[in-house]
C-alpha cells in the first residue's frame, strides 16, 4: 500500500513562512491534494496539485512537487494564527482516484 | 446544502455494548467513506462505498459492518465495543463532479467515541 508520510508538529511565529513537507511511496498518483483540520472540525480541502505541475500558487500557499523524490510541500507565506490547525497530505491509491491514503498529518501551531 | 451530517457528536460505550454512527450526505455524491482518526496516525479508511449496495473494506475494516441503502445514507456498525475503537470517526464523500478537483472529499464534523 501507499505510505504518506509527515513530520508531526511545526511551530512558527506570526508573519512567518511555514513550510510542511510530505513523502510518499506511489508514483502512479495524478492530483495530490492537502487537507487542513480545524480544532474540533472534520477535514477541509485547502489545495491540490496535479501531477505534471511542479509548482501550484494560491494567494499565500504555495504546493511544490518534486515527482523524481516523492516530495511534496506546502508553503504558507505570512502565517497567521487562524493557520494553526492539521495538516494533511493526501495520496490516491494506485489505480483509482476515489480512494486515498492521508498522510499523519502536521500540527501547525502559530505563535502570536 | 447541509453537506455531510454526522450524529452523534459524542458517545461513550461499555465494552460489548454496540451502536450505529449515522452518516447523511444531501450533495448526491457516489462515493461514500468512514475513517477512524487515532493521533499522530492520521486517518485510516474503514470501509467505503462505490453505490447505493455496493460496499467494500478499507485498511482497518475488522470489528465494523457497514450497509448502503440509500446514495445519502452510509452508517457504520459496531457490534461488540473493544477500547481499542475509541476514537474520531469521519465519514466523507466525494464524486467525480465535485468542482474542477477530481474525488476531493467532503468530510462530516466526526463523531467521538469512548470505550470503557
């Protein structure tokens, strides 16, 4: 099966960058997609990337995919404290785009 | 729309004891989902759903039933309660329509079960 991988917890200060990065085994995905949990909440989509993009801008993020190293990274430019949630990356499984696999997940956590 | 509805919000269970969380999506969506979310581990699929009587299990399906009767109903069974099930579950949906972005996944609020 698909392993996604992030690292876990990620702190910055108000008016910084954060940057949140994902490893994952398949090379078979077309879209991948990052999530964001608020407190309390179910999952959000927040972006997405198609796979023969190397770089996606949407206001103040920025999805960066390396297809040769299996990465793929959110960037936040100007963090605010209504950025601090979960961060999930996520995966289609090979063969079939309904089903995903998510990654851990990285706590934001913005420091005002 | 009301999206994706999930009840309840909170449950806590004896062992053994068993229960259905009530999953309802009003977007006419043909995929259907329930994830268990555990921390520090994610989401794992339980079990899914293609159609209305068309079901399927996930990565962590043991312990769980599931039926799809209806395109808007998904509940999800557990039938003899362990400590090992509390947890978040969401259910989600998603179809092949939803705006430009292929499967993205619309999730319910969770519900959050205890096991004692």
């Amino acid at each position: 099966g698909e392993d996604v991988e992030q690292s876990l917890f990620l702190s910055v200060r108000e008016g910084d960058s954060s940057v949140i990065n994902c490893t994952y085994t398949d090379s078979s995905s077309t879209y991948l997609y990052w999530y964001k949990q608020e407190p309390g909440a179910g999952l959000q989509l927040l972006t997405y990337i198609f796979s023969n993009m190397d770089m996606k801008q949407d206001q103040r993020l920025t999805v960066l995919l390396n297809k040769k190293d299996k990465h793929l990274s959110l960037r936040i430019a100007d963090t605010q404290t209504g950025d601090s949630a979960i961060y999930f990356c996520a995966v289609p499984l090979t063969g079939g785009y309904q089903k995903v696999t998510f990654g851990t997940g990285t706590k934001l956590q913005v420091i005002p | 729309n009301a999206g994706v509805t999930q009840t309840p919000k909170f449950r806590i269970l004896k062992i053994g004891q068993s229960m259905t969380l009530q999953c309802t999506q009003d977007m006419n969506h043909n995929y259907m989902y329930w994830y268990r979310q555990d921390p520090g581990m994610g989401l794992k699929l339980i079990y899914y759903s293609v159609g209305a009587g068309i079901t399927d299990k996930g990565e962590v399906p043991n312990g769980y039933n599931v039926s799809r009767s209806t395109t808007e109903d998904f509940p999800l069974r557990l039938e003899l309660a362990a400590p090992s099930q509390t947890s978040v579950y969401f259910c989600a949906s998603s179809s092949r329509e939803t705006r430009e972005v292929t499967y993205e996944q619309y999730f319910g609020p969770g519900t959050r079960l205890t096991v004692t």
